[in-house]
C-alpha cells in the first residue's frame, strides 16, 4: 500500500513537499523503484520524477532544477520537493512503485503495478 500525502494550495514561486509511505506488503523497499507522476484535469498521467533502488534520481523536462527526488529506506518512504511552483504543476500527484524497472522505463506508467491514492496540488498565479 502506498500512501501519499502533502498536497495542498500554494501560490506560485511557493513550494510544497509531497511524501510517499510505503506499508502492508512483503518488499524490500530499497529495491523498490519509486515515482511520481501527475494528472492535471482533461489530461493524460504524466511523469514527474522517479528514484530507483540505485539511487539514481529521473525527472521530467519541465520539472528539472525544480523538483527533488529523494527516498528515506528506513522510513520506507520517498519525497517529492517541489520549488519553484508554477500554475502549470497543479494536478493531482500519484506514487507509484515497483520492483525491476529498467532504467529505459521509469517514466513510463505502465512500469509500475502499484499506485498511491494521489494528493491535489494547486497553485495559484
């Protein structure tokens, strides 16, 4: 199960951290790849960022030098910073994880057999 949580309103140029808890399985968490992807009404799930096992950290072209990815493997957890946010971010934010994703598919949904419940992000302009 994943459990997501941090959404909220904020105005542009503010920022939020989204978190992602991860409960109620057997899993290796740190073997777990982790993602974020987003939907904003009237289109498609997108990707947003992502975390591997490795560590190695993948983000979309519009939020690099943005946003953070990081995992806390203790706490079976990973975070979403987002700065510098923009109008255009605002959508509801989706966890979602896996195990054995290649490095060619982390940003594609399709790569990922469980999903968090989502949190709403807004930004006002």
């Amino acid at each position: 199960q994943l459990q997501a949580s941090g959404g909220g309103l904020v105005e542009a140029g503010g920022s939020l951290r989204l978190s992602c808890a991860a409960s109620g399985r057997t899993f290796t968490f740190r073997a777990l790849t982790m993602a974020w992807f987003r939907q904003a009404p009237g289109k498609e799930r997108e990707f947003v960022a992502a975390v591997r096992g490795t560590g190695s950290q993948h983000y979309a072209d519009s939020v690099r030098g943005r946003f953070g990815v990081s995992r806390d493997n203790v706490k079976n957890t990973v975070y979403l910073q987002m700065n510098s946010l923009k109008p255009e971010d605002s959508g509801v934010y989706y966890c979602a994880a896996d195990e054995g994703v290649i490095l060619s598919a982390v940003r594609f949904g399709g790569s990922y057999d469980h999903w968090g419940q989502g949190t709403q992000v807004t930004v006002s302009s």
